[in-house]
C-alpha cells in the first residue's frame, strides 16, 4: 500500500502527465466554448419547421420506397417509370434506416446534444487513449532510464511488486482521470444542449447506447496505457514505444495494406488492428471487400461488404495486451539493471 | 565477528551482438564482517560497481554465492532490505522534487517514519536546502541526498559506491566524518572509492580488485605490511661513500638525488651506527611507509608509464587469471 501510495504521487507530479492534463483541459475548453458560441436555443418558429422539414423528408423517403415496391409490382403509374430505383428495395426501406431524418437536422447552428454526444465522445476518447499510451510509456521509460526503478529497488527488491504497482498505478491513475473527464466532459455538453441547442431525443436507448460506448472507450483506454507501459519496459525506455508505434503504423497499417489490395487479398481488414479497434469501439465494424461477390450467383443480392463484431475486436486487443504485458513482467525479473 | 557481507566465486559475464562476451567479475571473493568501515577498490572497470549490483540484486550473477546479513542474496534479500542503505553510482532523483519531497516518497515507499528524513537531512547537511528542487542543487549536493537516502532506514549495513564524487574537499571530510560517526554507532559500512586517501583515512579493512578478481584483502595496516620493503631515506653529508660503507655491512642502498635509499633494513640504527662509525653523520632517517595509493598502483599494474596513456583494461591481471578477456565497461554492454 506504502508503494502504491508513493506510486500514486511520483505519477501526478510527473511534469509529462500535467501537461497532458492541462492539453486535455484546453482542449475540452476549447471544443465546449467553440460549440456554445456556434448554437442557440432554437425558437418555437424554428423548432416547428424544422419538425415540419423531418416529416416532410421521412414521408418523402416512405414514398419513394412504395413507389419502388410499386415498380416491381409492376403497378408503378406510367408518369413516375423513368424516376430511378434500386433493384432491391429493401435498400431504401425507411424502416432498415440506421435513423430517419429529425428535427434537429433541419436546424443549423443548433447544437443536438443527442445527435453531437457520440462523435463528441470518441473524441474524448481518442484523446485519453493517446494520454494512456504515452503517460504509460513515458512512466516507466523516464523512470527505467533516470535509475529510479533501482533507486526504488533498493528499497524494495522485489522486481514483481514494484513493476506490478507502477502498473496498477498508472492504470488506475488513467481510468480515473478518464472516467472523470469523460463524465464532466458530457455534463458540460448536456448543459449546452439544454440552455444553448436542444436536448433531442435523450431516452433509454440513447443512454444505454452511450454508456455502451463509454465503457468500451474505458477499456480501450485502459488497454493502450498497458501497452505503452509493456513495451516500453520491453524497450528500456519511452521512444521504444513510440518508435514501435509508428513503425507498426508506416510498416503495416498503410504499407502491409498497399500490398495487400496489390495482391487482391481476400479480407485484409482483418489483419489491421485498427479494424479491430473500431470494432471494439463502435459495436461492430463494416468492412468492403470487392472479392466477397466474386463468384456470387447472377441476380443475388452482394454489396460486398463484411461485419466485424466487438468480440473478435475485444479479444485480439486483450491477447496484444495480454501478451506484451506478460513478456515485459518475464523479461524485467531476469534483467540487469545497468 | 558476524560476516555482514559474504561472497565467493562471485562470476558475471555480460553478452551483446556489438561488443560479444564480457567477462566483468571472475571468480570475486570479499568478507566484510560486523563493525568494519570496508573500503572496496579498484580501477574503472574492474568490477567494483558490478559486484555491488550482483549483492543488492540489480544484476544477475553467473554463478557464486553471495549473502547480506546472513540472508542469500538475491533470493531472502527483500528480508533485510530494511536494513541495508546503499547508493550505487549516482542515483538519479526527479528534478523537478525538493530533496524533501524525494525523500519522503522513498521513506513512505520503504514505510519509513517520514519524521526520519528531516534527520537525516541535517545529517548530511542539507538542512537548510531541503525545500529547494533537486535541479538546482550541485553535484555534491545530491551526491548528499544520495547518502541521505541511503541513511533514511536507520540502516545496520551502508554500501556507498563513490560517497565523495562531486564533494568539496569540505564535504569529502564531512562524508569521512559521518562515516566515522556510523562506524561507531555499530553501522557496518562498505565504501568504495578512488579516493585512495580518504579510503586509508576512514577505512579499517580493504578489499581490492582488478580485472574482476581480488587481488589484495584484510586489515588496512597489515595489507601496508605485507608491501613494506623496510626501506628508509638517509641523507648525508657523502652520499657516495656512504652507499659503499653500506654495501659493505651488506645492506642495499642506492643514490636517490642527494638522499639514499636503503632498504632490507629491520633495525634502522644499524644505519646510524654503520655511517657513524666512519665519521658519516645522518641529517635524517627516514621509514618509507607503502601507502595505499603505491599499493593499489603495484597491485592493479595500475601505475602505467607516464609518457604512455593507461587504458581501461591495461589494469593488472592477477594471479591465476584464465585467457578470457576480462573488461568491465558495464555502462556501454547490452547486457
């Protein structure tokens, strides 16, 4: 306990990690007053055309799809033959639609809290994965590099328990600081949309949806905070996972991917961990990949795209992690510290 | 006496693609019992930094067996952990940290009384400068925040490893005087230095290695002892006849300047009376003492020739060495 509670204050007073906050607080200050300077509280007037302008547009896309239904029917009136329609109806189905058109589309310079709080959140936490990653790398690194995991090992030489607390440090340290940024970050914008937009449709499902996304977002978090702490550790210090991440970045998310469409491989997605990332992140992910119609039967239906679901994602993100967290404890019990 | 440090057949040997294989202790062998002030020796790179690494568990030895206050070190080390301090090398410290808060983190994190390091602050007199960052302090200052560190546990065993790096000459005899203090409280200490003086000084027994093995061990005086030539400078009024009335007692003597220098002599009236009988009155006798620093240098090979530069592995090679390269540049091997 003595050793996590000096673990706890040698990570706050780390100048790398109060900059990163201060960069977090200004860059939730900056997006929080750009967007309450861009929005106003919609009038009755506004808010009743822009209602007007959704119904308008949800019957507009009911209509066009009775009419294709009509078509292949063959009762489509002769005045409407030459307008286009997919051979498969099913595509403009409203009802298949992700969402249909509502209010808060029809109202520029209104913030929608409900429409804005998912991409507002995956921007918080593309941020703090960032944060984890490099404040968990720069942890150990600085400290494997300065001599201060010996000086600590002087006094405590178990190597095990001194590692295992500077990582259950940091990553407790992380989840706390982003389980609070993140929920401060969506009050404030909650705040914005009630005074300054419009609250939109915030019901059971929007919450359940968000905090879904949170969670994972946490876990993601979590997750690149440990890796960066592995491999730098693996590497004796922090540009090692830095250096690493970008090699894995240049090598094999944009170089091995130039090859692989080359080569007309089959799924190369799937080889990307920044697929699963997604994946894990949003639910699931879609994927295009022009051979899976290849060979497909004349006349049936192939968009030639491909699912992939958060589980896949969450296991090869826990297996990477797992792993390298694993080889960086083997590997620093049987190091010389020089 | 209790053995507080015990090793033998200490080896290690340090592996990398560029430089390959590194043979940086070989065979080392070192007793340090209970109450001793031990001063550890050797030139750069001879093993010195890498023993003390292998006993406090930093490094992996090869094979020997070594114990810290009767526990196996590395294995029961965590046991005594709260009873040894030690520096090793220049520990390095978070600039932006007062020298109190650096101690405070390591005291909670040893579960140390934090009432301890506002003591041991005075202790090695930095007071007065606690509060400040530990950027701005000089080298000497953190080379006291070192020892401080080391001193925060009340420790029954001390390893400083180069105390005085970095120190003014007042602070190198204010560290000689400290470890007198600790000495005489019952802390066991081992020192290592360059300062070959100051090792003389404050050190009751020495251990010296070269090219990882121990070349000299025991009670500082009787290692002196055992290279005394029992040789004394005369001076005289006719030195060259003065060399041949000594030839002719059968005594070795030969011009140094305008003394002599006569040696193989227990009894050094036999000189008086040997010149004096001739009418030859000595001005002076003088006993040649070894001291440490002419020991170590014969014992090391660490002495060179002046108009040649000495290199890291030029240091002695003792007895019984194998042909395997033997260099402990540690600092620069992958290991």
């Amino acid at each position: 306990m003595n050793l996590v509670r000096a673990e706890v204050e040698r990570l706050s007073a780390r100048r790398f990690v109060q900059l990163m906050v201060v960069l977090l607080v200004l860059a939730f200050g900056v997006t929080a007053a750009t967007t309450l300077a861009g929005s106003h509280k919609p009038t009755a007037e506004e808010l009743s055309s822009a209602r007007s302008q959704a119904a308008e547009a949800r019957q507009s896309m009911e209509d066009t799809f009775q009419q294709c239904l009509a078509r292949q029917n063959g009762t489509l009136p002769p005045s409407d033959s030459e307008q286009y329609f997919p051979s498969d109806c099913s595509e403009i189905d409203p009802t298949l639609r992700d969402r249909l058109p509502i209010a808060a589309d029809f109202l520029p310079g209104v913030f929608s809290f409900a429409q804005q709080a998912r991409p507002l959140l995956y921007f918080l936490i593309a941020f703090l994965v960032l944060f984890g990653f490099l404040v968990g790398a720069s942890y150990i690194g600085a400290d494997l590099n300065s001599g201060g995991v010996v000086n600590l090992l002087l006094w405590r030489p178990r190597r095990l328990t001194v590692l295992g607390a500077k990582l259950g440090t940091l990553l407790g340290g992380v989840l706390t600081l982003a389980v609070v940024a993140s929920v401060f970050y969506l009050a404030t914008f909650w705040v914005i949309g009630q005074t300054a937009g419009l609250g939109g449709e915030l019901g059971g499902d929007f919450w359940r949806s968000l905090g879904a996304v949170h969670g994972r977002g946490m876990v993601l978090v979590l997750l690149a905070s440990a890796l960066g702490f592995a491999i730098a550790t693996l590497g004796r210090h922090t540009s090692a996972a830095l250096g690493a991440v970008a090699a894995y970045a240049v090598v094999w998310e944009l170089g091995a991917r130039l090859v692989l469409e080359i080569v007309d491989a089959r799924r190369p997605d799937q080889l990307m961990l920044s697929s699963y990332i997604g994946a894990w992140l949003s639910g699931e992910a879609r994927f295009y990949d022009s051979q899976l119609c290849t060979g497909t039967e004349i006349g049936r239906y192939c968009d030639g795209f491909y699912t992939m679901s958060w589980a896949p994602g969450l296991v090869v993100l826990l297996v990477l992690t797992g792993g390298l967290t694993a080889a960086a404890f083997a590997v620093f019990r049987r190091r010389d510290l020089i | 006496m209790s053995a507080v440090i015990e090793i033998e057949g200490l080896r290690k040997t340090f592996h990398s693609l560029r430089n390959g294989r590194r043979i940086a202790v070989d065979g080392f062998d070192m007793l340090v019992e209970a109450g001793q002030v031990h001063g550890f020796l050797g030139p750069n790179g001879s093993g010195k930094t890498t023993t003390l690494r292998a006993l406090l568990g930093l490094v992996r030895a090869d094979s020997g067996r070594m114990s810290v206050l009767g526990e196996t070190s590395p294995q029961r080390l965590p046991r005594v952990a709260g009873r040894v301090g030690a520096i090793v090398e220049s520990p390095q410290f978070f600039g932006n940290f007062t020298g109190y808060r650096t101690l405070r983190l390591l005291a909670r994190a040893g579960g140390v009384p934090i009432t301890r390091v506002d003591e041991v602050l005075e202790t090695v007199g930095l007071r007065d400068r606690g509060d400040e960052r530990v950027k701005g302090y000089s080298l000497g200052m953190k080379q006291r925040l070192a020892v401080a560190s080391a001193l925060l546990k009340d420790p029954q065993l001390l390893i400083l490893d180069e105390p005085a790096n970095g120190l003014d000459p007042a602070g190198i005899r204010e560290m000689r005087d400290l470890m007198r203090e600790l000495a005489a409280a019952g802390v066991t200490v081992l020192v290592s230095s360059h300062i070959l003086g100051e090792i003389q000084l404050i050190c009751d027994h020495v251990t010296i290695i070269s090219r990882g093995r121990r070349v000299a061990t025991g009670r500082v005086d009787e290692v002196l002892a055992g290279h005394d030539r029992h040789e004394f400078l005369v001076r005289v009024a006719e030195p060259e006849r003065a060399v041949e009335l000594l030839h002719e007692a059968e005594l070795t003597a030969s011009v140094d300047g305008a003394a002599l220098v006569v040696g193989g002599v227990a009894d050094p009236t036999v000189i008086s009376r040997v010149l004096g009988e001739q009418g030859l009155w000595v001005g002076e006798l003088t006993p040649l003492r070894p001291d440490l620093e002419s020991v170590f240098l014969e014992l090391t090979g660490a002495g060179g020739h002046p108009s040649v530069p000495r290199q890291v592995d030029d240091s002695g090679r003792p007895p019984g060495a194998g042909d395997a390269e033997i260099d402990l540049d540690v600092r620069g091997v992958d290991a």
